[in-house]
C-alpha cells in the first residue's frame, strides 16, 4: 500500500501489486518491468520525474483497484514509459517532457495524455483506444483524447487514437509536431485539430510528415490551417494518401495568417473557417477554383480573396456554399482586391447560403446564387446571365448596387425576402433584359438621385411594375420599354 509523500524509491515486480489509496507523491520513481500497479478511487500518482519501462514480455500495468470507479492517473514533469498498459482512469497521463512508447491506453474518462509548456519535448508511439469517454466533450482546449500545447517538439509516431468520444489529437499554441505515420478512427469530434490561437501568432508548425490515416469518425477528419491545406492537400490523391478518404471534409482555417495562391482541385472537400463573429476572416491572396471543384464556407466571419477566379463550366460548375445549408445567416464571402487588384471572374458557378461582397471589379457569367445575396462596391463590375433566388432575410435585397458604372443583364432576380435590387450609386447604372418578380419588396428600389437605367425588364405582369402582379419600382427608375414575358436568362444548373 502507497500512501501520500514518499522518497525517491524504486516499485519492485515481485512486492506488487502496488496499490495506491490516495495521490501518491515522489521526486522519482522507478517502477520494474512486469510491476502492477493499482489506483483506488480517484487516487493519482505525482512524481518529478517517473521512469515505467517495460519490456514486450514484462509489461507494466497501471489500473484501477475496481474497473468501475477510475483512478486519478499520472502526472509527472518528466515521464519515461514504453512496454505499458494504463486504464480505467481519469486521466491517463500529463505532464512536460514525456515519451510514451509500445504502449497502450484505454477506457479512460477523461484525456488519454495532455502534454505542454514551452520547452517541452514530447513524443508518443502508442494505441489509444476509447478515452474521452465522460469528462472531456468536444469543445474548447482540451475537447480531444491526445492534447498538446506550447510543446517545443512534439512526435506522433505509428500511434493510433481510436474510438475516442470526442476530438481525437489537438495541438494548440505555437507548437512544432511531426506527424510520423498512424491512424486516428471513430472519433465523436474532429480527428486532427491543430488548432491556431485566434488571438493572434500563435501558430502550429509541421516540422514533417508521413500519411496518416483519418477516417470512420462522426465530424471533420481534421482541422488544419490554410497554409498547411493548400502544401498537403493540393489535390485529392494527396488528401487520400494522406487522410485515407479523399471524400471527407477538411475544415480548413486561418485567424491568424493568409494563404497565397491556393487552386482547389475537383473532387477536393475543403470547408473554410474564419472564425467566430469576433475574428478575422479566413484570407486566400488567390484563389483559383477549377471546373468541378467545390467550397464550403463556415463561420459568420466568412473568407476574403484578393482576387477569385471561379472557372467552371456548363458541364462541370463550380460549388460555393455555405455548411450549415441554412439562408437563416449566410456565411460572408469578401472579394477584396486591395492586394491582388486584377478582376475577379466568377463563371458557371452556383452559391448556396453565401452572401457575396465584390469591393473590386468582379464580373459573374452564368452564376446562380440561391439563398443569400450579392453586394456589388466596385465601379464597372459586370453581372450577365446570372440568377438570384430566395435571398435571406438579413439582405437588404437580393443585389444591392452601390458602385457607378455597373451593368446588369440577361439576369433573374425572384424570391427576395425584401427588395430585388437595391441601388445605392445610380450614375451608369444599366439593368436590362431581365426578369425581377416574385419579390417581398419592390424589384428595384433606387436610392440614388440619378435615375436607373431598367429598361427591358419582366416585372411579373405584362402591363408592367406597377400592374397588379409587378414587382414595382421605387425612387428614379426608368422602366420603359418593358418587356411583356419573361426572358429566357439562357442557362440552367
């Protein structure tokens, strides 16, 4: 029996089992090949520094007195352990400087190891089999079977987290981690996070890299940041080798750093996070989306691009949407030019849940935007056979004006929550060959003292806007000639 502060002392095989009653204290500890050792209730053991290794056929087994009531684990500044077998605790293992090695963990409540603080070295070669199974849920900094923080190096090497009831490896806070080969499965949150302090610079460093296998759990494979996204994840026999399922999300995010010049492949699924309503959002130089491919945008931050070059095609459209599939509060996608300058060009490319705000020139060609909206601030944009149905509540109307110089034509505009077009900067504006009816609101309201040019336009009765089934105008708007049927937009997807 073990009870309270002892001397530095070694736990021989032949005097166990070791039972623990309480926290048991030490300097160091030495426990022999073979020894078992068992922890009633919530009793732990505290040591500076614990050296527990094994042998493959002497194993080391630290457990609890009664399966049904854990134990509280082991915490130690410096931990040595190989050829092990920890269960039914609390929390397996946690500390600074520790090597885990041919080693297994399970059935543990809480996390299977948490390791960290700045100058740390750390690394774990083990199974991990069903550890968050009560006291860590799936949220905030420890929401994960393996956790890692501020750890100088970090290696995960041929280990395996399994079954874990929530995340499964989390890396937090300016850590430098080498991914060394393993599997993580059947995790209830996400598999991988490697997570950036949204407070600002606190990155996580890949010092390197071989396939790791993340699949079978009920979130996202993994949470990685933009930079690492677009080196590792290029393409999807990439993710593949890499994740063992090229068909699974990846959540990608960046609060505190920007990608370059990234090109989505077809058959890639990236799912890009900002942040929350108080964080930057997630930000791509350049971003190329190639015919077939598709992005999901999460967060209400949403995701700035310097310059966005969507090219799909009648055959193969571009997918840009929003996760949630809800038009309740789109996500944000923000065409900023202020360091790529070069137009944006947005063709045969469906939105879903996505509100759109072009600040430089964009020009849309056969696009169809379905549950969100399109803001337009960028003198000489252009918007031609494009569609704009069923905009969400939170929009002022479905497309808002408020640049000179803008051209809309061959577009259909329906199902607005409020107006169809609003316009904010009338000089040169030009809406034709269009058909806006079907909207809560009026079809163009014009807040402007120049008139709008709306011309040629169905307004959903062949007697005009202000017919009894037209969507009416408001403000200076010029709505002579207009048309006495629809117009066929020329496009469908």
């Amino acid at each position: 029996m073990h009870s309270g502060v002892v001397d530095g002392l070694t736990w021989h095989a032949a005097d166990g089992p070791h039972r623990l009653r309480d926290t048991v204290s030490a300097g160091s500890l030495l426990v022999e090949p073979g020894t078992l050792v068992c922890g009633g209730p919530g009793a732990a053991l505290a040591v500076s520094e614990l050296v527990a290794e094994g042998a493959a056929d002497e194993t080391i087994v630290f457990t609890a007195e009664d399966p049904a009531e854990p134990w509280g684990g082991i915490s130690a500044s410096r931990m040595t352990i190989s050829h092990a077998l920890l269960e039914h605790a609390l929390v397996a293992a946690q500390g600074r400087h520790i090597s885990i090695r041919n080693t297994t963990i399970r059935r543990i409540q809480g996390q299977a190891a948490i390791f960290g603080g700045t100058g740390t070295g750390l690394m774990i070669e083990a199974v991990i089999d069903s550890a968050c199974l009560s006291l860590c849920p799936d949220s905030g900094s420890f929401g994960a079977s393996v956790v890692v923080f501020y750890a100088t190096e970090f290696h995960f090497e041929d280990s395996q987290i399994l079954n874990s009831g929530a995340g499964g490896l989390r890396v937090e806070w300016r850590s430098r981690i080498a991914l060394l080969g393993g599997r993580i499965e059947g995790s209830s949150g996400i598999g991988l996070n490697l997570n950036e302090d949204p407070g600002g610079g606190r990155r996580v460093t890949l010092t390197d890299v071989r396939p790791i296998v993340i699949t079978g759990g009920s979130s996202y494979p993994a949470r990685i940041a933009l930079e690492v996204a677009a080196t590792l994840l290029e393409t999807r026999e990439a993710q593949e080798g890499w994740m063992g399922n090229a068909a699974d999300t990846v959540l990608v995010t960046s609060a505190t750093s920007r990608a370059e010049n990234v090109t989505i492949h077809p058959g890639l699924a990236w799912a890009v996070y900002g942040g929350g309503p108080t964080s930057s959002p997630a930000q791509i130089a350049s971003l190329e989306l190639e015919p077939g491919a598709s992005l999901q945008i999460r967060g209400p931050s949403g995701l700035t691009v310097g310059q966005l070059l969507s090219r799909g095609t009648s055959d193969a459209p571009v997918m840009i949407g929003s996760d949630t599939g809800t038009a309740a509060r789109p996500t944000k996608l923000w065409l900023d030019g202020s360091e790529a300058p070069d137009t944006s060009r947005i063709e045969h490319t469906r939105f879903l849940g996505v509100r759109v705000e072009a600040r430089f020139p964009v020009v849309f060609e056969d696009v169809t935007v379905n549950e969100g909206d399109i803001v337009v601030s960028a003198e000489g944009s252009r918007l031609t056979s494009f569609r704009l149905i069923g905009s969400h509540e939170h929009a002022d109307a479905a497309l808002t004006i408020a640049a000179s110089n803008v051209q809309v034509d061959l577009c259909e505009i329906t199902g607005s929550a409020r107006d169809g077009v609003r316009v904010d900067v009338a000089a040169g504006v030009r809406i034709s060959e269009c058909n806006i009816e079907g909207n809560a609101g009026v079809g163009v309201r014009n807040l402007a003292a120049e008139v709008v040019d709306a011309g040629s336009v169905w307004w959903g009765d062949p007697q005009g806007p202000h017919a009894p089934e037209g969507d009416g105008v408001a403000g200076s708007v010029d709505f002579l000639p207009f048309l006495l049927q629809p117009v066929n937009v020329g496009f469908a997807f």
